[in-house]
C-alpha cells in the first residue's frame, strides 16, 4: 500500500461537509464554544476563541506544575484527552472541536512551558511531559483515557500510553513519527531546529520564520494562525530551546514503541513538510497493526485544514459501532 494513498482506500471513508459535529455539555461556556460560525461550503474555518479562553483552568501538580486544561463534551462520555504540538497551547484543537461527536469528554491539555502552564527551566522529556499528563488525570479522577496527540504531542501520547498502559484506551498518533530513518541523513524540507537556534528575544510573531512555521497547504483562518504565532512568541526563548535540546535525550522511540499496544490509529498529511514518507515508515513498520489514513495535499496540521474530514476520522476510530450524536451545519 502506497504510503500517499487517499484515506478512501486505507479503510476509512471521507464524509460529505454536510454534517457539522458539536462538542457541548461540560460546562455553561462549552455551549458558546460551539457557537463558533461555519458556513456551509466555506473552505476557511473561523472560529470565535473567546468562550475556549474563558473555559480554561489550572491545576497544581503535585510534582511542581501548573497544568492548564480545558474540559468540553459530555462530562459522562469516554475521556479523552488532546495533547498539542511544540510551541501551540490548548488552542490546537479550537478547529477540530466543533466537529467532534458530542457524546466525548474532552481534555485539552497545555504541556509545561506552554500555554498558561508552568515554564520551568528543566525539565522537558517526553517522559516529563507524559507524567504531567498522568497526574492531571489523577486530579480530575480519570481511571482511563483514549489519547490523542498532535506532533510533539504524538510522541507524548506514545510515551503515556507505553509507560501507563492500564491508564490507556486508544491511542491517535497526528503527524507523528518513529524516529529518524535509517541510512544517510536527509536534510528535510523545512530545518526547523536549525531555525529555532537562530530565534533572538523578542521573539516576533509575525515574522518570516514564524509565519513559515505556521504555513499549511490549505488556507487556514488566519485570525486563528495570527494568535497562535503570538501565544509561542510569549513562549520563553528559554523555553523553546529546551523542549528542543532536552527532547533529544530520549529521541530513541523505536526503543519503546514495542510497549505501545492499545488500539492505534496513525493520521498524517500527505504534503508534511516536516514528517515526510521515510520518516512516517519508521512509525508504521514499528506499529504494523495500527490503522493509517494519510490524507492527500495536507499538511503537518490536517486537522486544521479540513476538520470535518479528521473529526469523521476520529469519531470512527474513538467511538467504532456507535451512532454518532451530530448537528446539521444550520443548526
């Protein structure tokens, strides 16, 4: 099977943009939440931010953190828990939200040193990361969780679900990978760490690296892409580069992947500029049972250019056999 086959012919298939998936009930703000305005046909999402702000929430650790989170869905549904990329917040998720089956509990996670959380010097391991993940579920009382994890919060997902398997129902690699290929090196695409070592404070938001960093193949709101770049420009230069340099102490993942065996579904675009076709075959080859579905002409962040498509997509995998709660687009 052709690793830029459509998702048509890797088991799933694409659903009409008729159906538009809300994520209400947790609290009075998840409501307005989902008013967030979509117009049929449109090929730009915009989604209003301010109720996701208003939702969110901070809980002390008892290793030090402060976690924020956010908690949207069915307070009674299966939980489950997003994990964001490198320098992105909580806001990751705003687009993919919306499209959601109703019946999930969400929670949406700030990793240390982003978003509201704690910006602490050290320490910045994915086994770190996966820890804070660990204890936020013991402090909202969470048994057991489906988790879902975008780019560097891939590879935190991966980690939790091999160091706590009783604590892991499904597993949602996004753009993620198995480690570097094998061989000579290739130098990719886009360099991005040897970019983010160039980065001097104040770190502009609006600025050529910074806007490349945030580019896709399909236009994305560009309201939303606007408070991204300036929520990681808030990020401590610090900061950046020790999730940079203290991720690569552990960069052997195929030395662990072998623990990793819930229910696992592996998404990509098939434009990523940063996990390209040698790097996501390290991730199949290691997981030869996980579901795939490579969607054609995205990018590192598919679930920003079509949501509709990736929520179908996860719906199916989260919630196989059930009749998915949903409202229509005019609703």
């Amino acid at each position: 099977m052709s690793e830029d086959e459509p998702p048509q012919r890797q088991g799933y298939q694409r659903r009409a943009a008729g159906g538009c998936r809300l994520a209400p009930r947790l609290l009075a703000v998840a409501c307005a939440f989902l008013a967030a305005h979509v117009p049929a046909g449109a090929d730009v999402m915009h989604v209003d931010l301010r109720p996701f702000d208003a939702a969110r929430h901070t809980v002390a650790l008892p290793d030090g953190i402060t976690l924020g989170y956010v908690q949207l869905g069915d307070p009674h549904g299966v939980p489950v828990v997003l994990i964001h990329g490198y320098t992105d917040s909580d806001l990751d998720w705003a687009p993919l939200v919306p499209y959601l089956s109703r019946n999930l509990r969400l929670v949406i996670v700030d990793l240390r040193g982003h978003g509201v959380s704690s910006k602490p010097e050290c320490c910045y391991t994915r086994l770190d990361f996966a820890y804070d993940v660990k204890l936020l579920l013991d402090a909202l009382g969470i048994d057991r969780a489906d988790i879902v994890g975008h780019s560097l919060g891939s590879i935190v997902a991966q980690t939790f679900a091999e160091f706590w398997p009783r604590r892991t129902g499904r597993v949602v690699l996004i753009s993620s990978t198995g480690g570097p290929p094998a061989g000579a090196p290739r130098k990719p695409q886009f360099d991005y760490a040897a970019a983010i070592r160039k980065l001097r404070e104040p770190i502009d938001p609006d600025s050529a690296f910074m806007r490349e960093w945030w580019t896709s193949p399909k236009p994305v709101d560009p309201q939303y892409l606007r408070r991204q770049r300036r929520n990681a420009a808030a990020i401590p230069l610090q900061v950046w580069l020790a999730v940079l340099e203290q991720g690569l102490v552990d960069s052997d993942l195929q030395r662990t992947l072998p623990r990793l065996r819930a229910p696992t579904l592996l998404i990509w675009g098939s434009a990523d500029p940063i996990m390209e076709p040698a790097v996501r075959r390290t991730l199949r080859r290691a997981l030869p049972h996980a579901k795939v579905v490579i969607f054609p002409g995205l990018g590192h962040n598919p679930f920003w250019e079509d949501p509709r498509a990736c929520a179908a997509v996860l719906d199916d995998f989260l919630t196989p056999g059930a009749q998915v709660a949903r409202y229509s687009a005019s609703g």
